[in-house]
C-alpha cells in the first residue's frame, strides 16, 4: 500500500468514526436538535443504530434546500447547546429566500483550522487585517475578524451588499453597479492609507481585481490575500499570480455558510493554475456526482454537481446538492481525501443565477 493509500485509508476510518459521532449527537433526544428528532420520528429505522459509515448517510437521500429558507430557525438548535448564545448567519441570497443556518462556535472553529494552513511569512501573526466583501447577515463577517484576531490582529471591514449589486444588474443598471463597487474599492484604499499594520486582506476576486487597478498592494504593505468566490477561475488564478499581486501571497478558497472553508491545494506547475480545493474533512466533505442520479460519485476527473455534507455537533445536512459544478480531483498527500477542481456554477442554473460582485 502506497503512503496516500495509507493515508487516505486512516482518514476515512477518522471519517466512520466521526459520522457515528455526529449522527448519535443530532438524533439523541437529550441533544439533537427539533429538525433531526421530528424526521427521525417518522423514519421505520433508527439512524444511531444504522448509520455507521459515511457511505451510510445515503441512506438519509438529498437534503432539501427549502429545509433552510424560513423559520422557525430554533429547530435547528439542537438541545446539547441549550442557553448558549446562538448566531444565525444567511446565504448570499441571490436566488430567492436566503437560507439561514445556526452557529454557535463552528464559525470560530471552521477559521481556527483554515488559519493553520496560512504560511506566517506572508500573513504574519500580529498583522491587521483589511476585509473588503459581504458582511451584514452572513458568516464572513465574524469569521474573518476571528481569524484576524486568531492570529493576534485586528480587522479592518468595509462592507459590500450583494444583494443590491444584484438588484442593480436585473435593472439593467451596470454603471450604477460599477459606481457601487467604486465606492466600496474607494473605502478599502483610506483604510490601507491611514493604517499602516494592515498585511492580510480578504476580498472577493473582482474587488481584488478593481483594487489592484489603483495600487500595487505589494507597495501598500500586504503581503498575503485570502481570497474567495465564485468568480475564481484558473485564468483569474493565473492573472492574480502573474499580473496583479506582484509577488503577494494568493490563497484562494471555496467556502460558503453551510460548509465552512475547502482550502486551496499549494501552486504545482503540473495543475497549471487549475483552482484544486479540499474541504475541511472530517467536518465537511465534498462530492462530485452525477446531475441526474445524484447518489451516484463521478471518476476522478470527470466533471458533475457538487454534492456537501456538513458534520459538526452544530450542524447535520447530509448529501446537499449544491449549485456548482466541478471535476473529481484525487486525495493529496496534505488532504487525503477527494478534492474539487475548478467549480463554477452548474450550468443547467447558471441562466437564473446573477453573481454580481463575488
């Protein structure tokens, strides 16, 4: 047996061990939460005594979307965190109703793990932080401050509303959308102007791009970015290296409220800017699967809906199909487990999604 063999073996039985973990935890009556102990009333099998494998969450078929639009949120508490104060953070919102999810420490925990895979050189512990993206209603906004502050910083934020940069462009109001990104762009460069500890920058990839339009971050003293959305191609990856960070750090990442952070794979001349990510196992896993049999995985390398499940004590959604698509990509010695590679949204969708900002 290989050494990733061997690896990927042992993070698998980790994975085993830790879905019984989490299922007994959701479907107990003394902790589970109202959502999973309702379901689990109507079921003819008792899912802590059946559900021992991952393979096994099958069994549970999709998690339904409509499950997290609406209320009453409090059926997703579940009773192990009674009288802890809880955060409920949404989705973007930019189809339909946004989905809400619960919080308590994942969102702490999700940005402690990703911190540990930031190299110190180039997002130095003690460094400020500028944050330039979504804040209002959705998780990065408390998550990126913990990570700053995690790593001994403070975080500087400048908040972007998605929601009206969409509602602009289905008016077919472009410049004003562009004039609003401007502003945003305008807050972010008086930040990094007047406070001269700010290192470490999160935004999205088209703020980024509008940013470095009117600085050379390197000469503004950053030295790392952390960078997220769904406009993350191999072509913005290659353009980000090559032409607008002149030598400054880039880690891209895949993260959304429901999953936590997939952190991007280290730079290989052979992927060739391909944008590999690895989700956060055993906490969170992804899947490529088939669009129309969904419970079916994709070879590696071939190209299918992206399939989440997410596996904290806070927070049970197995086999969620997601509305991105990607390719397989096989475990890595760092992350042994199944990759994505280069997700963008999926296309049957991609006519009723606007993207906007991100």
């Amino acid at each position: 047996m290989s050494e990733i063999q061997a690896k990927t073996k042992a993070a698998r039985s980790r994975l085993d061990a830790w879905v019984r973990e989490v299922v007994a935890w959701h479907f107990s009556p003394e902790t589970g939460c109202p959502f999973w102990l309702d379901y689990a009333a109507q079921l003819d099998w008792d899912p802590r005594r059946e559900v021992q494998t991952y393979e096994d969450l099958d069994r549970f078929g999709s998690f339904q979307d409509e499950w997290l639009r609406g209320g009453p949120v409090r059926r997703w508490v579940p009773r192990g965190y009674s009288g802890r104060p809880v955060y409920v953070f949404e989705t973007g919102g930019s189809t339909g109703v946004p989905k809400s999810r619960i919080n308590v420490e994942d969102f702490r925990i999700d940005y402690e793990m990703f911190s540990e895979t930031l190299p110190d050189e180039h997002f130095p512990p003690g460094a400020d932080w500028l944050a330039v993206g979504p804040t209002g209603p959705r998780r990065l906004r408390l998550a990126v401050e913990h990570l700053a502050q995690h790593r001994g910083g403070i975080c500087f934020m400048v908040d972007l509303d998605p929601r009206w940069v969409i509602k602009l462009l289905k008016m077919g109001q472009p410049k004003m959308a562009e004039q609003y990104k401007q502003h945003v762009v305008d807050q972010a460069l008086t930040l990094l102007r007047a406070h001269d500890n700010i290192r470490c920058l999160f935004t999205t990839p088209k703020l980024l791009e509008a940013l470095c339009e009117k600085v050379s971050l390197r000469k503004m003293g950053i030295t790392g970015v952390f960078c997220g959305g769904t406009e993350m191609t191999p072509q913005f990856h290659r353009f980000a290296v090559e032409e607008l960070l002149d030598g400054v750090y880039f880690a891209p990442t895949y993260g959304n409220t429901l999953m936590g952070l997939a952190v991007g794979k280290p730079r290989l001349p052979e992927d060739n800017y391909a944008i590999i990510y690895y989700p956060p196992a055993p906490r969170a896993m992804i899947e490529v699967v088939e669009p129309d049999y969904p419970e079916r995985v994709v070879n590696y390398g071939e190209t299918g809906r992206v399939r989440l499940t997410t596996l904290t004590r806070e927070f049970f959604m197995p086999r969620f199909l997601e509305r991105d698509e990607a390719e397989r990509e096989p475990p890595f010695a760092l992350y042994p487990w199944d990759g994505v590679r280069n997700v963008r949204p999926f296309a049957r969708l991609q006519a009723a999604v606007v993207e906007g900002v991100y």
